[in-house]
C-alpha cells in the first residue's frame, strides 16, 4: 500500500515535557487517515545527525509521496511553512545528546541551501482559508529544525530512487500562541492541500527584512 504522506515530529527538548510539533503530528495523522488517505508518523530525536538519518530511513523505506517534517518555533506567533534550508549547524544551545556544533554544514561540500518542494504560499493560504495564523517563514534557523529540513531536502534531490517525493518542514509555535488541536487540524490541511498543489501559488509573500 502507497504511504501517501510521511509526517515526522520532535521529541521534547531543553527540559520542557513535551513538543508540540509531536502533539500536533500524532493528532493530525487520524485527521488524515478519515479521508482514507495513507499516512505514517514518526518522532524525531532533538540530536543532530541523528534525527536526519532516521527522516532518511523511513524516506526510503516507506517512499511517501509527500513528506512534511515538523518543529516547534515556541518564539513565533503562527504556523510557518518554511521555504528554504540552509546548509549549517550553528547551535545556541545543545541537543538532547549534548552535541553544540558551531558554523559546521550540515553535509559537507553540499549546496548552501534548498528549496521546499511543498506548495509553501498554497499552504498558507489554506491556513487562512482556517482562520490559523501563518505564513512563510524564509528561516528555520540553525538548530537541529533546519538540519532535519536540510538533510530531507539534500536526499530527496540526489537520490534517484526518490525522485518524484515532495517535502519540506513546518514550524508550529508554543500551544498557548496556536493549541495542539488546532495545530492538528492545520496541519492535516496543509498536507491535503500539498497533495493536491503540484504547482505552488503565483502571489507576492515576500518581505523587506
């Protein structure tokens, strides 16, 4: 059976308890599955490297059409699909396996960065269409968010037998900004609205700063 959508989350990080990219990827997936579409979930560990290379190995082994990864921004104040990776590690504080990597790349000698291939303005549009704050964030910083982002975008790019999959990363902010049932629900329509965009929205969502 064809997994239609791949989603990943993270587990908690920095001492809190819980992650509300998890909470919103495990609440969204029965959201999803209601519509008959086929979908798999997987929790990511907060640990450079490591979570990406788990992300690869699911990839290939379920070979998804759509694959959206998850994380939290608890700074931001809506859901922000995020438009390009960027090929660094450059850590504030450690990962959860005490790893703090500064101005490393994420894949040596690979390209400074990546595009999603997800519909990024189609998605933003279905979340307003939802009445959930969003839009297009152009940064998904330097943790392990933006390394996962990176090392998804790299693989599906080089490897042959990938081609065709679509992905891309989501962040979502702290539940008292948008709770976990509504990231859920927002989430699953992004990922209905990414399967039915091949193509992205033509407007204007860009910024000056």
């Amino acid at each position: 059976m064809t997994t239609d959508v791949l989603l990943t989350g993270f587990a908690p990080f920095d001492g809190a308890a819980v992650n509300e990219s998890w909470e919103a990827v495990r609440r969204a997936a029965p959201l999803l599955q209601d519509e008959q579409l086929v979908v798999e979930i997987r929790e990511l560990p907060v640990e450079f490297d490591r979570a990406g290379s788990l992300l690869a190995v699911a990839v290939r082994d379920l070979r998804p059409r759509l694959v959206i990864a998850v994380g939290l921004a608890a700074g931001r104040t809506a859901i922000t699909p995020e438009r390009v990776a960027v090929n660094v590690r450059d850590a504030r504080i450690p990962d959860n396996a005490g790893a703090s990597p500064v101005d490393q790349p994420v894949v040596p000698d690979g390209p400074v960065g990546y595009f999603s291939t997800l519909p990024v303005k189609a998605m933003t549009a279905q979340l307003a269409a939802d009445g959930v704050p969003g839009s297009v964030s152009r940064t998904a910083g330097t943790y392990v968010c933006n390394d996962v982002f990176y090392a998804l975008q790299h693989l599906l790019a080089t490897d042959a037998d990938l081609a065709g999959i679509r992905g891309g990363f989501v962040h979502v902010p702290s539940a008292d900004v948008v709770d976990s049932p509504t990231a859920a629900r927002a989430l699953a329509g992004m990922a209905r609205t990414a399967l039915d965009t091949p193509v992205d929205l033509h407007r204007a969502g860009g910024a000056e700063h």
